[in-house]
C-alpha cells in the first residue's frame, strides 16, 4: 500500500516533465493541484477497503511527481549563476513529508483516521489557488522549436551524461528517503528505542538532508557542482563503511547518520545545478527521468536491507552495498569530468 503511491509518483515525472517543457509550468502545475485534493478527499471519505485506499494511493501518487514540474518552472526565472541556490530552495519542498509524517498520525489521534487528508485537502486547494492567481511562466509555453512531446528523452540514447545524472540522484535523494523510511526500524530492532523516539531521530536525519540541499547549490553555483558532488560521494562512501561496521553503537552511528544526512543534502542540490548546465533546452524532460530514478532509489534500497537482514541477521552488507554505489558514482563523475576537460586542452594547444 505504500509502495503505490511512491512508485507511481516517481515514474510520472517522467511524462509530467516533458509536458511542462511543452505546455509550461503553470498550465501543469495548476492542473495536478486541481486534480490532488480529489483522492485526499475519497481517503477521508472511505478508508475502510484495502482495493480501495490501493487504487486511491496509485492516485494520489501523481502528487509525488510535481518535482519534475517545478524544477523546469524555478529554474527559468534564473540566470546560470543563482539556479543551484534556487533549485536547492524549491527541493526543501521535501521536507513536507517530514513534517507528515510527523503530526499525520496526531492528528489522527486527535481527529479521527480522515482528519489528515481533510486537512492536506485543504492546504492544496488554498496554495493551489494561490499558485494561479500569482504564477506566471519565464516565457511563453510552446515559444521554442515544435517538437513531439518526449523528442527530449531522445537524449538518452546519445548522452552518457544524462545517465550519470540519474546515477547521482539515485545515490543522492535515494539514499535519503531510504534512510529516512529504514533508520526508525533500525533503531527500534537493534536499539531498542520506542517507535516515538526513533521517529524523532529520523526526522531530525531528514531535517539536516532538507537544510543540506539548498547549501549544496549555493555552493555549486560558486565553486561548480562537480565539486561538491565529488565530496558528496567520498563522503557517502566513508560514512556507509562506518554505519557497516558501527550501527550496533549508538554514539558512532548517531554521528555517522547525522553526517550522511548532510552529504546526501549536498548531493541533491549539486544534481540539479547540473541539469540546466548540461541540459538547458531540456530541463523538464531530464528532470522528470533522474527524479524517477531517485524515487525509485529510495524504493529499492529498504526491500534490499529487509532481504540482507533476513538472510544474513545484520545490516552490514546493505551498508556496504550503499558504499559501492558511492564508488561507482565517484567513477563516473571523474571519467565524465576527465572527458569534458580532454576537448578543452586539446582547443587551447
């Protein structure tokens, strides 16, 4: 039941982002917020059918694709040097689902099981609303060249780059939303925490992430978004290999996690500094597939850590496969790096 939704929310990005690159922004935007508030309000209205909340939940889950609608509508009204600090202020946008997850269920307690999804109902409508009144598109829609609708994923038979991409944010947001969704259960079964306290501790690990992104394109802007992703993944890499070895330890795993949260909030916001850099004709087209890739990679790595755990009674291995990833992605971002600088040197002989 809750995978529904997530994967469903990732894999629509995908043909929401190429019609915000047609249509514009604001057209999209405004339609997915008109379209959201209807299954909130059929879950508040009947919640008492698993087919049912199933089918609501695939609905719903067309919400969790706005990321690839509001990356191409943000990153118009900027130039090149303020886009990754921009970017990274929209992606803080995330941190609703830590604030959620956070007082869904007391207001559940206090309101009954439909009270949240009157009240997310609401909210969307308002900032819909709002959305309509105030938003305007950077430029026209449809002012460019005339092309089919996905003639921009064309780019994923020719560009290595854009693979990398997905690659990164996979790791980056991926790894973030499946340490948010794993780190409670971690705490409860191998620590001992109570449900309240380790939902505490997580959210404080999301929190961190939330804050970490919009620096990371701050600093992407100033000192290029290779850079700090080059950090990222050293520092994701290292820091998976201490969880490996010392999650068993609260002092060592409390440090390490905090200090993962910021390296993955780093990474999300270098991503997307380089979407409009290596794509700027094709910034909703791109950002509709390396945002499906980081849901997916945020749906995959609990299932694998569930499977590791089962098979092997520790965590180790789910740790140490997170750090290869890492490796992988500081691999290719050098062969990319190594071979962008190549024609450069060769022009200035």
């Amino acid at each position: 039941m809750v995978a529904v939704p997530v994967l469903l929310g990732s894999l629509a990005r995908i043909p929401l982002g190429a019609l915000t690159d047609r249509w514009g922004g604001r057209r999209v935007f405004a339609a997915l917020m008109a379209f959201t508030p209807l299954p909130l309000i059929a879950l508040a209205l009947t919640h008492d059918s698993l087919a049912v909340m199933l089918v609501l939940g695939f609905l719903l889950g067309f919400a969790g694709a706005s990321f690839a609608v509001g990356v191409p509508f943000v990153n118009g009204w900027y130039p090149p040097e303020r886009q990754g600090f921009a970017l990274g202020i929209y992606g803080m946008g995330m941190g609703g689902t830590v604030v959620a997850g956070l007082i869904a269920p007391k207001l559940a307690d206090s309101w009954g099981i439909a009270g949240p999804f009157w009240l997310a109902a609401g909210i969307v409508v308002v900032v819909g609303i709002v959305f309509v009144v105030f938003a305007r598109d950077a430029r026209p829609p449809g002012s460019g060249e005339r092309r089919s609708l996905f003639a921009p994923l064309a780019v994923f038979r020719t560009s290595g780059r854009a693979w990398a991409l997905t690659l990164f944010y996979f790791l980056s947001f991926g790894g973030f939303v499946a340490m948010f969704l794993y780190l409670p259960k971690l705490l409860t079964g191998v620590h001992d925490l109570t449900k309240t306290d380790a939902g505490a501790r997580a959210a404080g690990f999301a929190l961190l992430a939330v804050l970490a992104r919009p620096v990371g394109g701050w600093l992407s802007d100033r000192v290029g978004a290779t850079r700090v992703l080059r950090g990222s993944f050293v520092a994701t890499a290292l820091l998976a290999l201490v969880l490996a070895f010392t999650y068993k330890h609260m002092p060592p795993l409390t440090v390490a996690c905090l200090t993962l949260a910021v390296a993955l909030g780093l990474g999300m916001g270098a991503v997307f500094k380089l979407v409009p850099e290596w794509f700027p004709d094709q910034v909703g087209a791109i950002t509709g597939v390396v945002g499906a890739a980081g849901g997916l990679g945020g749906f995959f790595p609990p299932l694998v850590m569930g499977a590791v755990k089962s098979a092997t009674g520790s965590y180790l291995v789910g740790f140490i496969l997170m750090a290869a990833v890492g490796v992988v992605c500081l691999a290719v971002l050098g062969r990319l790096s190594a071979t962008s600088a190549r024609p450069a040197q060769e022009s200035a002989a």
